[in-house]
C-alpha cells in the first residue's frame, strides 16, 4: 500500500515538473546559460568546470533543440536515472526489494532532488555517476575481478569529469579501507586490481589533465580560490546554516525520526560503506562552513549514501512514517513548482525574472543599427548570450590583458585592447579604461530589473 502510494506521487510530482517548466515565463539562471555557451563549443574543459555538463547539454540540444524547456527537462530525466541507479544500490545493500522500491521513489521525492530538478547544474551529473561508482564499488568489494576495478575507476573518472568534487569518493574510499578490514584486504592486498582502478581512473582523466595543462591549470586555480581558505575566519553560525540545510535537503521529518532510532544501527558491512561515503564529506565541507563558507549542494553527493541509510533503519520500524514523509516532500514539491509555473514575484525568483523582457528592450531600442555588444558582468552575458542566441549580435566581455582572468568569456570572447568598432556596453564604464583606442563613453539609459540589485547602466561607445 504505501509503496504503491509512493508511486502514485512520484508520478505527479513529475507530471508538476513538466507542466511547469510548460508553463513558466522564468528565464535560464546564469549558470545554465554558461554551459550552453559552452556546448556551442565542445573542449575538454572549461574555465570553472570539467567538461561534462558541456558534452551532454550538446548530445541533447542536438536532437531537442536549443529550448529552454530542453535544457531545463534534462535534470529531470538524470534524476529519473539516479533513482534507478539508488533502487540497485540498496538492493546491493540489503537484498530486500520492497526496500529498495521505497528507496528509490523516497530519493526522487527528496527536497534537494526536487529543487535540483529545475536548475542544470554539474551536481545533476555527479550525483548520478558517483551513484553507479558506489554500486560498482560495491561488486567490485563482493567480488573483486579485474573487470568491476576497471569500470570502477572509469566511473569514479567520469565523476570527475563533471565536478572536481569527486576527490570526495577516494576519501571515502581511504575512511572504507581504515574501518573495514575486508575492503583493506581487497584494496591492500590485491595490488593488480589497485593498480587497474587507478589506471582506468587516470586513463579517462587524461584529456581534461592536459587541457588543463595547456591553460596553466586555470580551473584548479579557481577551485582553490572558490574555497577560499586564504579567507578563513571561524564563524559557528553559518556551520549551524549548513547543517540546517542538509537537514531541509535530506527531509526534516525522516531525519527527526532516524535520530530517535539511531542507537538501533548496527556496525555492519553495509553501515560502515554508507556512513565512510556521507560522514566525512558533511565534516569537511561542515568545516569549510566555519571557515570562509560552503554551498548547501557541496555535500551533494554525501546525501545519497545517508540518506539510504536513514530509510533502511527507518524501513524496519514503520513504513508508514516513510510515506507521510514522502507527503510531505511531495507538498514541498507541488508549492515549489506552482510558483515556477505562475512566475512567482517572490525575491527568491529574482534572478531568473526579467532577462528575456531585458533582452527584448536593449535589442529594440538601442541595438537596431549597432549588433556589438560587451557585457561586463558574467551572469548577464551567458544569459543575453543565450537569449540572442538566433540573432547576428556579437558579444565581448571586457578584459584588461595585464589582469588574471576571472572567467571563461575573457578568455574565449575578450574585448580586445585595441578594439576600435562602436558598441553598446553594459556594466562600468571604467572597465573600459584599458582600451587604446580614443574613445567617446556617452551613458543613453539606466533600466531597473528584477534579476539585478542596482539599476543597470547602459552606454554607447564610439571611436
């Protein structure tokens, strides 16, 4: 009853996912449109990113389009896709396939999976390949050939080609191998199937490691400098947000129940693999928190392995407690998504409210005769990029060469120091200073919009 419940849910929570991607007038976050950019223009890496969220945003948009409801259906389907890979994993685990069934549909329903499901993002793509290198850990454990190291390493490879992130599960795999003396034989002992993980690892990583070779290591450059461990200074406060957030992300109710049960947890096998893969990275990324700061999703991947943990321990003492909790997932999902559907005016939509009528305006009113356009600010570039995307308008993005790069577009779109063709510029006008050329910097309009805190200057250089 209550699985067959859980599906009748699942089923609509995804039915509420498409109509209101159908229906909403929300434009694509800044980010989303930076990787179709970078699609238009497949590499072996890019700027901030490895490559892969690049490769399967061209295989889809090859043969759907280049649509927003393209780009945006995309999470959907790797989520549909992760579940099955979760169903497998706590079958592996626990050999119990009603289990394994609620697993899956609980996942899909999880807050963090709903609100992912609406924003492309590099975590869509991780969560999905560190889920099938979990499951292949796992048979490469019970039965340790040759073949499942192999096909582990290639897929603990392809997890870092989608988010540098994946350093997490050769952690989790040190924690393993320190706590369980079986994977200690199998990885200590075993030193040729060791040997093949970590070639096939490297063997699939090889092309992005000499792109970033080649570019003087810029996307290592800016994971360190995101991180920002230069910056650090205690602050419990927001330890305590992230921790909250994983909370809010995993399911507060389910989570408020495992807490009363969890003296229940027996040291098993199968306890020991799915805390080494949660456990440390919520610590780590907790301690980056206290630190300088830390993204709810940069413990993505840790909510996974503990949140099947959290079903199975919960499984046994009431399934009931799993559907009510899956209700009110579900409830979370439904509000969420009829506020994208009806392009809510709440301030938490702003950023993805505005671009395209934006867009529309610049275009018509100051863009009729001139079709060169520099755009400052990154986040307004990829988006403008993307909306203009059918037009013959070219985009720069300013540079000074004597500054480090700070982004993709100056490196692959930068405005030349010597420029010498008018424009129309948006951003700081002093962020053309470095131009040789004489210039003429008249300002013509100054627009409010939703998706920007400050009104948005806008100017027309001429030479």
């Amino acid at each position: 009853m209550y699985i067959k419940g859980t599906f009748i849910i699942l089923s609509l929570s995804l039915l509420i996912k498409l109509i209101a991607i159908y229906f909403t007038n929300f434009d694509l976050f800044g980010d989303e449109a930076q990787y179709w950019i970078w699609s238009q223009n497949l590499d072996f890496g890019y700027y901030s990113k490895p490559p892969f969220v690049a490769w399967i945003i061209s295989f889809f948009t090859f043969f759907l389009g280049n649509t927003f409801a393209t780009i945006k259906t995309i999470p959907i389907i790797f989520y549909i896709i992760s579940g099955y890979v979760v169903y497998l994993l706590s079958l592996e685990l626990f050999n119990n396939k009603n289990q394994a069934v609620l697993t899956a549909a609980s996942f899909y329903l999880m807050p963090a999976v709903s609100f992912s499901s609406f924003l492309l993002s590099t975590d869509v793509f991780l969560v999905f390949f560190w889920s099938i290198s979990l499951l292949f850990f796992l048979k490469s454990i019970k039965n340790p050939l040759k073949i499942n190291f192999c096909i582990l390493g290639i897929f603990v490879g392809i997890s870092f080609l989608t988010k540098y992130a994946a350093v997490y599960f050769l952690i989790s795999i040190l924690v393993l191998i320190f706590l369980d003396k079986k994977t200690r034989f199998i990885f200590c002992n075993k030193k040729n199937n060791l040997l093949i993980f970590i070639s096939s690892l490297i063997l699939v990583l090889l092309p992005n490691i000499i792109w970033n070779n080649n570019v003087g290591w810029l996307t290592l450059m800016h994971t360190s400098e995101n991180a920002g461990l230069n910056r650090a200074t205690i602050n419990l406060f927001h330890g305590f947000e992230f921790l909250l957030s994983q909370i809010l992300m995993l399911s507060p109710l389910l989570f408020i129940i495992f807490i009363f049960i969890i003296k229940k947890i027996k040291p098993s096998f199968e306890t020991k693999f799915l805390l080494s893969f949660s456990v440390p990275i919520f610590l780590i990324v907790l301690l980056e928190s206290i630190l300088v700061r830390a993204n709810a999703n940069w413990a993505a991947v840790a909510l996974i392995s503990f949140f099947i943990l959290m079903i199975n321990q919960v499984f046994d003492s009431s399934k009931k407690i799993i559907f009510i909790n899956n209700l009110f997932n579900f409830i979370f999902c439904l509000v969420f998504y009829f506020l994208i559907a009806s392009s809510s005016s709440l301030s938490f939509f702003d950023r993805i409210n505005g671009v395209s009528s934006f867009a529309k305006l610049i275009d018509e009113k100051h863009l009729k005769d001139n079709k060169k356009l520099v755009v400052e600010d990154r986040m307004l570039y990829s988006n403008l990029r993307y909306i203009f995307r059918k037009s013959k308008i070219k985009m720069y993005m300013p540079h000074n060469p004597k500054n480090k790069i700070s982004n993709h577009f100056q490196m692959s779109n930068p405005l030349n120091e010597n420029f010498s063709e008018d424009f129309l510029f948006i951003g700081n006008k002093t962020q053309l200073d470095y131009l040789k050329k004489n210039k003429k910097i008249n300002k013509i309009d100054t627009i409010s919009v939703l998706f920007n805190k400050i009104p948005i200057n806008i100017y027309e250089v001429t030479f």
